[in-house]
C-alpha cells in the first residue's frame, strides 16, 4: 500500500507538471504594442489592449497587448507572437477575416475552425510589427474605442479608418 500511494503521488504530480507550459528558451523579452500616426492625435501613443479577444486602443483600464516572438522555422525572417503572461493554454496574435480585411485577434486552439489563420508571418522589424499579408494597419472605430485591423486596399469598407503603425517597445527582459 505505502509504495501504491508513492506512485500515486508521483503520477499526479507528473501529470500536473506537464499540464504547465515550458518556457520556450528564445522566451527571454516581453514587448507591448503602441500606436503610432499622423492621422489621429487621440490614438497617437496608445496601448493596444486585449478586449474580447480582439487588439484595440480601448476606454478604460483594459488589459495591455504583451508578446513574446518565436521565430518561424520554415519562414526566416517570421515570426508567431505569443501573448504574455503565459498560462496552460498557449494564445497567440493572429490575424482573422477575409477579402483583405483582418482583424488582429487573439488566438486560442490554433488550427481549430473558426481559429484566426494567420499566425505565423509577423515580421519584426525597426521596432514596428508587420505581417507578410500585403497590406498596412489600420484602426476602425468601434463603439467608444478602435479595432486594429490589416487593410490590402481591396475590401470595400467605410472611409472612417486610420492608417497606423504598430510599434513594439520592450516591456521586460529574463
């Protein structure tokens, strides 16, 4: 019995350490995402948030956009945003819609239907987030705050938008 509930403890803590994600050893800095534009005093500086799992500049203490990239490797120069803080189950940045306009989401289950697409081609560079979709950020109005969206110029939309940058600025470093 002594060695049963021995092995019973252990395999419950085994299962529950698995469960917990590993620190990705490129995992070393955290950014947070900002706004930049001409086009818009209001949103020039902003920190993109999180609500609902879509990324926006929104009224109120909402939770801040904070990632950490690890690098594509079939992709050289690519990259996945993870979200951080990192819990069980991992999230990442992605970009969801369709006919050139994409909304930047946050991602749970990546692969499921419904699950945003477009994960993996985010270019980090000069401190601005870019994505190898064609096209530029743009904010939409949305209620009392913005939505963050990729634009190819294609997709028929209102003409209430903002052209935007996303730049990444460290937030902290392991």
């Amino acid at each position: 019995m002594k060695y049963f509930l021995q092995l019973l403890s252990f395999g419950l803590l085994a299962t529950a350490s698995s469960a917990l994600p590993l620190l990705d050893e490129r995992q070393t800095a955290v950014y947070s995402l900002t706004v930049s534009t001409t086009s818009s005093t209001a949103l020039n500086g902003q920190t993109v948030e999180i609500v609902n799992s879509v990324l926006g500049v929104y009224p109120g203490n909402q939770p801040a956009a904070t990632f950490y990239p690890i690098p594509n490797q079939t992709k050289p120069g690519r990259s996945s945003l993870h979200t951080y803080p990192v819990g069980i189950v991992d999230h990442v940045l992605g970009l969801k819609g369709s006919d050139g306009l994409y909304s930047l989401v946050d991602v749970t289950n990546i692969g499921q239907s419904g699950a945003a697409a477009f994960y993996d081609g985010f270019i980090l560079r000069n401190n601005l987030v870019s994505h190898e979709i064609p096209g530029n950020w743009v904010a939409f109005p949305v209620g009392n705050g913005w939505q963050i969206k990729r634009y190819d110029g294609n997709a028929i939309v209102t003409q209430d938008y903002v052209p935007v940058n996303l730049v990444y600025k460290l937030v902290n470093k392991y």
